[in-house]
C-alpha cells in the first residue's frame, strides 16, 4: 500500500530471509513521516523486547528482562504503568499494552494507506477522463441535440419563452455528466480487466522520452486537424511580439 505497486515475489517487502527486517522497516516510515516519535519509540522497544525473548537464552522471564535489558522494562513502568504488585505479571501486562499499542497504530496506518490508495485512483480516473473532455463534449452534444431536435416545435415563435433555454441547459448538463460517468467507467473496467496496469495508475516517475513523444503527437495531430488555427497563433504570436 505504502508504495503502490510491488511485484508479487518482492525481495524486499515478503517474509523471505532477503527482506527488509522490521527495523529497517519502521525507520521507513519514520523517514517518511508517516509513524510520530512516540509511535517510532514503542516500536522500536517492542522489538527489543521482543529479541530479547527469541534470541538470548538467559531471557525467559521479564524478571530476567530487567537484569538482560534494563532499560527495556524502565520503559515499560514508565510508559504503560499499572497498579499490579507483582513485578512479573505487571510487567507482562504492560507488554500487552504495548503491544496493542504497536498493532493499533500499525492497523490506523494500513487503512490510511488504503484510502490514500483509492484517493490516487479516483484523482487518475478524473484526470484521464478530463483528457477526454473534447470527445465527451462532442457526444454529450450530438445526443443533446438530436433530443432538442425531437421535441415538438411551437406553432408560433410567440411561444418560445426563457423558461424552454434553461430547460435545455440543464438537460445538456446532465448529458455531459451522463458522457462523464460512462467515461470513468470505461477507465475502471480497463484497471479491472488489466488493460490498464497499477504502474500505469500509481507512476512514481515520468519516461522522459515518452512524455516528448506524448508532446510530438499533441503537436503533429494540431497540425493535422486545425492547421489554420495553429498558424493563426503564431501569427497572433509575432505581430504582439509575445512567445506562447
């Protein structure tokens, strides 16, 4: 979620022996400023807690966490006191505590990442539906047109009246907004059937050349279409003197 497209066999982000440990990981997100301190500093105790059971042998106990990893249990009598005499249970209480600490704010941050990730696909759906708004104007127009066309006319011009214009604005608004959803809806269908990829939608960077050649075409289809008014621009251009 954090970085949007990730081949399926990542060597960095699965669970193999080659991925990033869960350090590495939440300095990540701590360099991007996505975990606060207080988050990054719980996190990072909970894995030393944490190593300290799995990998030293003389660790079986929190008792034997406070001799192994002092400032490991000061940490948790601090953070996530609680009334509990006993040393061992309440030590291990306060462990529970971080530890749904640590899930909850692990959690919040997954669906964060999740409503980041349907907010970038909706901005991609509009900003390529947007690309097409002369052809979306075109079609909203010709069926607009052919409904006006097939309303009956009035007998006597006395009759056209201010009322039937503004009829006729608001039924070519929604047309257009017809013309505008069955567009996105096209754009959804090709990311469903992989028409359109991932990496097409969440691109973390732009081909130099292909966005030149993207320009090119822009240009050349001006040219090929409407050569008088590219040409009546830059005659515009020159007589003011202005580059556009």
């Amino acid at each position: 979620m954090l970085l949007r497209t990730i081949k399926p066999s990542s060597k960095t982000l699965d669970n193999k022996s080659s991925s990033l440990s869960f350090k590495s990981k939440i300095d990540l997100l701590s360099d991007i400023d996505d975990l606060k301190p207080e988050d990054y500093t719980c996190m990072i105790k909970f894995m030393e807690i944490r190593n300290q059971f799995i990998h030293n042998p003389d660790c079986n106990s929190f008792v034997d966490l406070s001799i192994t990893a002092k400032e490991c249990t000061n940490f948790l009598k601090k953070q996530l006191p609680n009334p509990i005499e006993d040393e061992e249970q309440s030590l291990n209480h306060s462990f529970k505590e971080l530890f749904i600490r640590v899930l909850g704010t692990l959690l919040i941050l997954k669906t964060e990442y999740r409503h980041g990730f349907t907010h970038e696909m909706h901005r991609y759906v509009d900003t390529k539906t947007l690309e097409k708004f002369t052809d979306i104007y075109s079609s909203a127009f010709g069926k607009w047109k052919a409904y006006h066309d097939s309303l009956p006319k009035p007998v006597s011009s006395m009759f056209k009246i201010a009322d039937n214009s503004e009829k006729g604005v608001l039924a070519f608004e929604k047309y257009i907004t017809l013309e505008i959803i069955d567009e996105k809806i096209k754009i959804l269908e090709a990311i469903g059937k992989h028409e359109i990829t991932e990496k097409e939608v969440f691109k973390r960077r732009v081909d130099i050349m292909e966005n030149l050649k993207k320009e090119k075409d822009e240009v050349q289809s001006e040219l090929t279409h409407q050569p008088e008014r590219a040409f009546t621009t830059k005659k515009q251009d020159s007589k003011t003197g202005e580059h556009k």
